[in-house]
C-alpha cells in the first residue's frame, strides 16, 4: 500500500506541475499605489484569466488571506479598511483551479507602504553647476546637459530616502547612506524629459514599511538653450577686444618700421651730398627736440652749420637752405606720425652730418 499511495501523490505532484506551467501568471496592483496613510484604505487586486478559482493572497511573514472567483471575473480584490503597521509589508497572489486541477505561479510582489503623518518631512535642496537653490515650492530652469543635484535630509528619523517625481507611481531613486541622516541624488546630463516636480520622502529606522510624509517640491524645468545665456555673449565680447587690440599692436609696429626706414632713407641721401672720397670734417649733431609729445618741432640747432656757411664767404654750399627746409618739412611729418603711434615718445633726435659741399 504504501509504494502505490507514494506512487499516486507523485503523479498528482507532476500533474499539477505540469499544470501550473500551462497557467498564465498573475499580477498584483495596488491602490491608491503610494501615499497610503496609516489608519486608511487600501486594495489590492489580484487579476487573472477569467477562471473559477480560488485564489491566495500573501503577506510575507504575515497573514494569508483567501477569496473564491467566479468565472466571469479577471481579478479578486483584497481590502483593508482600517490600516495598521501590521498591515505593511510586500504581498504576492496565486491561485488554484480544480477543473483541471492546477496550481499558478505567484506574482511580481508588491509593497504597501504606510505614511506615519507623526514622522516630519524631510528637507530639501537644489544646486546645478555650482549653484545652490534652498527656497522651496519654487521652479528652477536650467539648460540642457547640465547635472543636477537634489539633497534630502532628516538627521532625526531618516534612515533610507527616496526621490520622488511627480507622475510617477514608484520612487525614481533610492538612497541608503551609511551614516544615514542625509542623501545626495544626481541627474547627469539633464533633457527636457527631465522636467517635472521632485520630492523626498525616507524611511525612519527600524521601519522599511513606513514613510514620512513627502517633503517640500522643486520643479526643475529643462530648456534648450545654455545655463548661463550671457556667456556666449562675454566670449564673443573678449574675442572682439583681443582682434582690436592686436590690430592696434601691428598697425603701431608697422608705423615704427616706416619711421625707421625713412630716416634710414634720409641718412643716406644727406651722405650723398658729400664729395666723393672727401673726408668728413666734422661730426657735431643738431639736435631736433619734441618735449611734448603733444606739440609739433619747436627747436632745429642747426648754429655749427650756419657758422660754417659764413667762414666760407659770399659762397654758400650749394642747395643747403634748400635742404635744410626740407628736412625739417619731413621731420615734422615723421615725427607727428611718430607722436600718434606711440604717445609716450618724449624727445627725438635728428643727426645732421656738417659736411663740406664742393662749390
């Protein structure tokens, strides 16, 4: 007797195996999904095929709660009137049909949270590139791609906290820090599908079925342009100042070289005036001054000069008033080029050579 009745409860084992594996599984949902306060009312809904069934309601390490279904149903209905923390905690739902005779899987579980109004809010604050935001209940634009943080705290009761956004039924982030007290929440490279309002709520110790309250809300509203819209404009400011200033610069050194060579140029054309292979008899300059950059020549020394002309008698070198009255017309041009360019210059001095002109 004994082999036959093992032999019998082993086919009725593979029979029902076999058929839990040809039933579909159930679902559990929960409502209202969140914000369940203690003391409320909550349902849960198992659905299923449209079978007769019985069917199961599990509350791990708790109580098991059952319900008959007819036929013409798709879901069994659970509900508690009055809840308590005994109530808390994660339920799943099976069910069982007899014609044929087979067991279903369990479900996805569930967890009824309850929200304890004697645990306060958490607090909350906002920062994104460097920039801290601590008033609440307000709306805060940032621009594409930056990164967002979000941090709540209770240092009293706050053991695990949860980031919260509105339209969501679930928590879209969970933190449990080490020290508790304190959480830090990121969103890396924000996009316009990040806009909405955030909250935080946590779990005090000891409790991972009860919630606080939901705390104050900031509403983070993603745009397409930059973070800072003036940015782009101080760039653009500085690349203008930087091009003018080089402009300056090359247009000042490029009056500095034609300075250069026209005096270079003059040099030569008053040696040109000198008889060939007849030597210089003097070297004594005459100075031209312009101690105020300001002014225009106020002074040719040109006395050595003079007083050589008279030693000579009634006989002049040849065309010197003549040059002399043009070096001064292109020294004042060159210096008054000079004085614009570069402000600074205090005092220039023009060499003529004293050179013996054959008559």
């Amino acid at each position: 007797m004994a082999p036959m009745a093992v032999a019998l409860i082993l086919g009725w084992w593979l029979v029902a195996a076999s058929r839990a594996q040809q039933l579909p599984r159930p679902s559990l949902s929960l409502h209202p999904s969140q914000g369940v306060s203690l003391g409320g009312t909550v349902t849960l809904r198992c659905h299923l095929p449209r079978l007769a069934a019985w069917v199961w309601l599990y509350q791990e390490g708790g109580r098991t709660h059952n319900k008959y279904k007819d036929k013409d149903l798709d879901a069994v209905e659970f509900s508690f009137m009055t809840t308590s923390w005994e109530h808390a905690g994660t339920y799943r739902c099976q069910y069982h049909v007899s014609d044929p005779l087979g067991t279903s899987e369990k479900s996805d579980p569930v967890e009824l949270v309850l929200t304890d109004a004697r645990y306060p809010p958490p607090s909350i604050s906002f920062s994104f590139e460097g920039h801290m935001m601590t008033t609440i209940n307000i709306s805060i634009h940032v621009g594409r791609g930056s990164n967002v943080t979000i941090q709540c705290w209770n240092w009293d009761y706050g053991s695990a906290f949860l980031l919260h956004k509105g339209g969501h039924s679930a928590p879209i982030q969970r933190q449990d820090p080490s020290g508790g007290g304190m959480a830090t929440f990121t969103l890396f490279g924000v996009t316009p599908a990040d806009t909405g309002t955030y909250r935080c709520s946590y779990r005090p110790w000891g409790y991972p079925f009860v919630s606080s309250p939901l705390g104050d809300s900031v509403t983070l509203e993603v745009t397409s342009s930059p973070t800072h819209p003036g940015a782009n404009g101080e760039s653009r400011g500085s690349l203008v100042v930087a091009v003018a200033g080089g402009c300056a610069t090359a247009l000042a050194f490029g009056l500095i070289l034609i300075v250069f060579f026209l005096l270079s140029a003059r040099r030569s054309r008053i040696q040109r005036t000198t008889s060939p292979g007849e030597p210089l008899k003097s070297s004594k300059a005459n100075e031209l001054q312009a101690c105020n950059p300001r002014s225009v020549l106020t002074h040719v020394s040109l006395s050595p000069l003079l007083n050589r002309t008279a030693s000579l008698g009634s006989h002049p070198p040849l065309g010197l008033h003549q040059c002399s009255q043009a070096s001064m017309n292109v020294s004042g041009a060159i210096i008054s080029a000079w004085r614009n360019a570069v402000p600074s210059l205090c005092l220039l001095h023009i060499s003529v050579s004293d050179a013996t002109v054959p008559m």
